[in-house]
C-alpha cells in the first residue's frame, strides 16, 4: 500500500463496512450512495491488495487482513476526529487555569484591580500571572502559548499578531502641588526652564516622547533618568522636577499624592493601548473569552 496517495475517506469506507457488516448501512451512515460505497470497496481491494470483505448470508465478513487493520484504522479516524473537531467551550465559572498577560507598571496598576474584581465575580478559580518581557521575547513567548495576552503600547508587535484598540491616551506635564516656579499652565519656556523626571520605559513605545524633544531641538534639564514610571509619581511628589506621563497614570497618582497634572506644551502625538494576541489563538475559546471581557472592561 503507497500511503502517500491514499484517499483518507477510503479509511472511513473501510470502517464504516467493518462496524456495519453492511454496505447499505455503511453507505447510510456516511450519508453516501450504496454504488459509492461499493466504489470505494473496489479502490480499498487494490490499495490493501486483498478482498477484504466477503458476502455471505450474515453480511461482509472481514478478512484476516481487515481484522488486523480495522483496530489501527478506528483508532487514527479517531485521534483525527479528536484533533479537527472544535474544542470544548470555555466554561469561566468552572475553570482552573492561568493566564499570562504582558503589561507594564503602568498597566499593572490601571487594570489589575478591575480585571481581578471582575475575576473574582465570575471566574473564582482563573489566575494572572502578569509579566514584563522585551518586544523580542513577548513575541516567541506568545507565539509558543506561554503568554495569552499583551497589553499596552507595543506598535512592534506586528507580523503574526492581531490587534484591538483599548483606549488612547495622551501625555501630560506632571509636578507636585505648591511648585514654586510653574503656575496654573505650562508654557514652552517654562517646560524648557523647568528640572525633569524622564522615564525610559525599554520594549514600549513610549521612547516617541525624548524623539519629539530631540525632533523640536528641546534640550530640557534632565536631573533622573527612570527605567519605569512607577517611581515618577513619588519622585515628582517629593522634588520641583517634571515628568511627561500618560493621562491615565497622572490622574490615578494625583488622588493620593500631592500632584498636579498641565497639559503638555510640545504636541507629543496620542498613543493607543492596544491588547496584542498571537493568530495561532485566535480562535481559542479561553483566549477569545479573555480578551473579550477586558475590551469591555476597559474600552473606552
């Protein structure tokens, strides 16, 4: 038997004869003709070389040759069915397991809180794992399945990677309460005067706001350089200087500290928070699940 030309539906033919012992109830159960099915007997006779199946008044009596394939046959359309067919519905009230999600300090203090409340209401026993990789390492772990979701400003995740839009959201001028030289606004000579916090968030797309100092030939005074901006809100709280933050993160600080959001002089374009997923679980239904329910928790 050359396997590399074998029609695959012979092999259903074969066991639906087997099981049956009958080519009209074979037929009947592929919802085929009975001159198909006999067709397809004729074409499993030269592949296998041997007649197969035998009339007699009980039916088709297998050969010795059908008997020792039927068993390898029923179990490979088996793990066929197995492997094609849909997977189970994702039952979030019933299921244990763990998601991991990519998502800066940021994100890690504007969603949790909501995403876990929300979890604790309708999936008691799911869990987050939430990580912080570079661009190049979220994308293989993603496209492995060791991380579900990313979320945040990632505009390097392309090629292979589906996108929706969360929110979008702008920069602003951050600095405590009381600042002795800023006033009510923030012109472009006072941004340029001013002392700076400036956070250089590696693997996100934040780095587009020192670019658009540079672009403008600004060359403001800068006095820490931070790796997040989860420091920023209690350096600025605590000093005169300045940081240029998202909204979101500005706003959030600025009811427990001392502080106080301008809009921003220099017109730093808006960003978008995207949530980020691999295409190979686009149809996942716990993915699917996951990812819907944070669009609508947090999508403005």
């Amino acid at each position: 038997m050359n396997l590399a030309s074998l029609d695959l539906n012979l092999l259903r033919v074969f066991d639906a004869v087997y099981t049956h012992r009958n080519v009209s109830a074979a037929a009947s159960a592929l919802s085929m003709s009975q001159p198909a099915v006999s067709n397809a007997l004729k074409r499993l006779r030269r592949e296998f070389a041997d007649e197969l199946f035998t009339r007699s008044p009980h039916g088709m009596n297998p050969t010795p040759q059908a008997d020792r394939a039927a068993a390898t046959v029923s179990q490979a359309l088996g793990l066929l069915r197995d492997g094609l067919e849909p997977g189970p519905v994702f039952d979030p009230a019933k299921a244990r397991r763990s998601f991991t999600m990519i998502m800066s300090d940021i994100g890690e203090i504007v969603f949790l809180p909501e995403l876990l409340r929300f979890l604790q209401e309708t999936a008691p026993n799911v869990r987050i794992e939430a990580v912080t990789l570079p661009v190049r390492e979220a994308r293989l772990a993603m496209e492995a399945g060791a991380v579900d979701l990313a979320i945040g400003f990632l505009p390097d995740l392309k090629a292979g990677f589906y996108q929706q839009r969360v929110f979008e959201q702008k920069y602003v001028c951050m600095l405590r309460q009381g600042h002795p030289r800023i006033g009510e606004s923030m012109s472009m000579k006072t941004f340029i005067e001013a002392r700076h916090a400036v956070v250089n968030a590696e693997g996100t797309g934040h780095g587009i706001v020192e670019a658009m100092f540079e672009r403008a030939g600004l060359a403001p005074e800068m006095v820490v350089r931070l790796p997040h901006f989860l420091a920023a809100p209690m350096v600025v709280a605590a000093t005169d200087l300045v940081a240029t933050v998202p909204f979101k993160l500005g706003e959030l600080y600025a009811r427990t500290l001392p502080l106080r959001l301008l809009p921003h002089p220099l017109k730093i374009p808006a960003f978008q928070v995207n949530q980020y997923w691999h295409r190979r679980f686009h149809k996942d239904p716990a993915n699917q699940w996951l990812r819907g329910h944070f669009a609508r928790l947090f999508r403005e």
